[in-house]
C-alpha cells in the first residue's frame, strides 16, 4: 500500500506552503458555508471551498512541477508581509515573560531588555539616544 503510494506521488508536485494554505481557506470557507446554509450566499461560499479544496489537491497531484514551483513562490512574495507580522507577533509573545520591548524615545526603534535587572541605562543602537528603564 505504502508503496504504490510513493510511486504514485513519484514525479508528482507535493504539499507546499500554498497548497497547505488553500486547503485551511477552503475548509474555513466550507465552514463559514454549513452558517449560512439554505441561503445562495452558503452556496456560493460551499462551492468556493471546495474550489479551493480541489486546487490544493490538484497541485499536490500536478507533474508540472515548474509551474507549481513558481506559484508557490508568487504566493510566498506575495504573504511575506502578512507572514513575517505574525511570526514577529508570535516571538514577541514568547519574549513577553523574559523581555520588555521598548520603544526609543527619539527614533521609535524597538529595543529589546531583559527583564528583572533593575532600572538600567538602555543605548538605542539605532540613534545612541540614552534612556533609563525599569527592566
Ligand atoms: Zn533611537
């Protein structure tokens, strides 16, 4: 069983970060659907899902491994943003009980202090301003 499995997925694209994706949109979208059921706007949201669903499938399943190779990487310019503030928010979280952040009073860049040493001097590697922090 496992074996035909591997042969079958031999040349073929694989899971990327995109597919991944599309498959948590369309199973929220499906979701989001079985709310509004009975009403064309469920049908159309229920429909949209399973696009999604079915595409995500389609490029794991796809030979063309070049063109889906280029779609994920379209897709990775185009979230780098939104992914680089989330994993910025998801670091900032665990820094929380060991670190302070703060903000340089002149130039508003963030400075990261350990916490629990006091009131100490902070240097703002950005400008040199000088401030003094409870840590
Ligand atoms: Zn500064």
């Amino acid at each position: 069983m496992k074996e035909k499995l591997i042969r079958f997925m031999q040349g073929r694209y694989g899971v990327d970060t995109f597919s991944k994706f599309l498959l948590i949109m369309g199973l929220v979208v499906v979701l989001i659907s079985s709310i509004f059921s009975g009403k064309t706007f469920g049908i159309i949201f229920y429909i949209l899902g399973w696009i999604l669903i079915i595409y995500c499938y389609f490029r794991m399943f796809s030979k063309n491994v070049t063109k889906r190779y280029a779609e994920n990487q379209a897709f990775l310019a185009k979230t780098g943003g939104i992914r680089g503030f989330f994993k910025n928010q998801k670091a900032m979280w665990k820094q929380r009980k060991t670190h302070h952040i703060y903000k340089c009073p002149s130039c508003g860049q963030k400075i990261r202090i350990p916490k629990g040493k006091g009131k100490i001097e902070v240097c703002c590697p950005k400008c040199s301003t000088t401030f003094i922090k409870k840590s």
